[in-house]
C-alpha cells in the first residue's frame, strides 16, 4: 500500500509551526516532511513528533535566505562554504529527527555566470554532500523544479537530474520527484517514474494548475497512484500542496485506508 506523508510547511498552514504536527496526527497522517526544519528547536520537533506518533521522513538542505529570494545553494560558485557548512548543519539535524533522506536544492543561476563553472560547482557539492551523508547513513535527494514558478533554477527536468546523478556517482544519490513540478516542465508523468523508478527515492504530490491537492486538476492521480502500487513503489508520497480551502476539507482525494482512523 502507498504511504502518504503532510507536508508541514504547506498543510495545516493556518497553525503556527509546531502546532501542525498534532494536526497531522489528528487527520490521520503516520508521517510528515517538511522544507526547513531550522527555526524551531530540534529537540522541540522530536518532542512533536514523539508526542504524535509520528515520523519525520524528509527535510531539505540549507537552501540560503529565502526571503532574500535564494532558492539553494548548491549551484553557487561564491557560496560553496555555506553550502558545505549547511551540510554538516543538515545531517545534525536529521539525526536528532530521525530522517534518512535528505533534499538539496540546486538553486537560482546566477545572471552572467558560465554555465560550465555553474554545473561545475554543483557536480562538486552534490558528491561532497552525498559522500557526507553516506558517511552518516543517509540518502542525497536531488529535486529538478519547474521554472515557471522558479525562474532560473538550475536543475529543472528529469533527465537533466539523471545526468547529474550519473555524474556525480555515488550510489546514495537519488532524485526527489515532484510530479507537479514534472508535470509542468514535461508531462509524460507515469511513463517517465515508470523508465527512472529505481533513481527514485521520494516522490511528492500536487494537482496542476493552481498545486492544490490531488482531484483539483488535469492530473489522472488515480492512474497515477495505480502506476506506483504496479511497478512496486515503496517509498513515502509527501503531500506538497497548498490547500484550496482548509486542509481537512480537502483530504477526500487519498486512497481508502491511506491514512489511520481520524481521532477526535
């Protein structure tokens, strides 16, 4: 059975922070993940997560000031020692959370920057990375992003996060797909996990247009989710979407028996 995990940084969003994970755990939810667990305590997360039953299951890297507009820092000549630093600052953090995977965000291209010392520096610090994590027992995730929402990130389409993989070589090294970030760059959603699924560590939902849940776009998640059960999927499916109403109104689109009984 396909395993469903809430998205904290975009579910249960009218809740402060900390509060969301209760929630989860309310609406029937065994895990969750979120984008930057670095503003709350650890020991106040696992706290949450204990006290809820529930495991953490990702976390991205440092990805930078996003109120700056930084959206990773992988690809970045100049930033290579945050980058770095925000490794060793990750896997801290995913120990005391109990994550074994970990999402790194390859970032904006800078105006004027060559692409070959941009694609250069970012092979460079996705096999630093991976060798640190595989070091600590844990997986590299790499997640192309679609670049209507993003404009200039770097890494932007499955087979381009395929080459990447290949050319950095380590075998802890997997992509992150997010099928409403896929579904806009390139379609062909099911034939693409379906040729890719054995690179595939983690898989993320969200309907197109609008990245709402599943059922409020052109996307055949039935289909899909049937796709997933057939080729043998066995990792998590992160709910990164951003509810059109309240986050409990929406949860009719899960598969029957995803999620545990609801308590009160």
């Amino acid at each position: 059975m396909l395993r469903f995990a809430a998205n904290l940084s975009m579910l249960f969003a009218e809740a402060p922070f900390l509060d969301r994970f209760a929630l989860a755990a309310r609406a029937g939810f065994a895990a969750v993940e979120c984008q930057f667990p670095y503003d709350a305590p650890a020991a106040e997360i696992r706290a949450r997560l204990d006290d809820n039953g529930l495991a953490m299951v990702l976390h991205n890297l440092p990805a930078g000031d996003w109120a700056a507009g930084e959206r990773g820092l992988a690809c970045q000549p100049q930033r290579v020692a945050d980058f770095r630093a925000g490794v060793t600052h990750a896997i801290a953090t995913a120990h005391a959370l109990g994550v074994t995977q970990l999402n790194c965000l390859a970032g904006i291209a800078p105006a004027g920057a060559e692409p070959a010392v941009l694609h250069r520096t970012l092979i460079d610090n996705l096999r630093f990375a991976a060798r640190a994590l595989a070091a600590e027992g844990l997986k590299l995730l790499v997640e192309p992003i679609n670049t209507f929402d993003m404009p200039g990130f770097l890494v932007n389409r499955t087979p381009q996060a395929i080459a990447l993989l290949d050319a950095v070589g380590e075998p802890n090294a997997f992509i992150q797909y997010d099928v409403y970030h896929a579904q806009r760059m390139e379609g062909e959603l099911a034939a693409t996990i379906a040729r890719h699924l054995p690179r595939i560590a983690h898989v993320q939902v969200a309907d197109n247009p609008g990245r709402h849940e599943p059922g409020t776009g052109e996307i055949r998640f039935d289909f899909l989710f049937a796709e997933l059960e057939r080729l043998g999927y066995d990792g998590w499916i992160g709910c990164e979407y951003l509810p059109a109403a309240r986050t409990e109104s929406g949860l009719a689109w899960l598969p029957l028996g995803a999620l545990k009984p609801r308590t009160s």
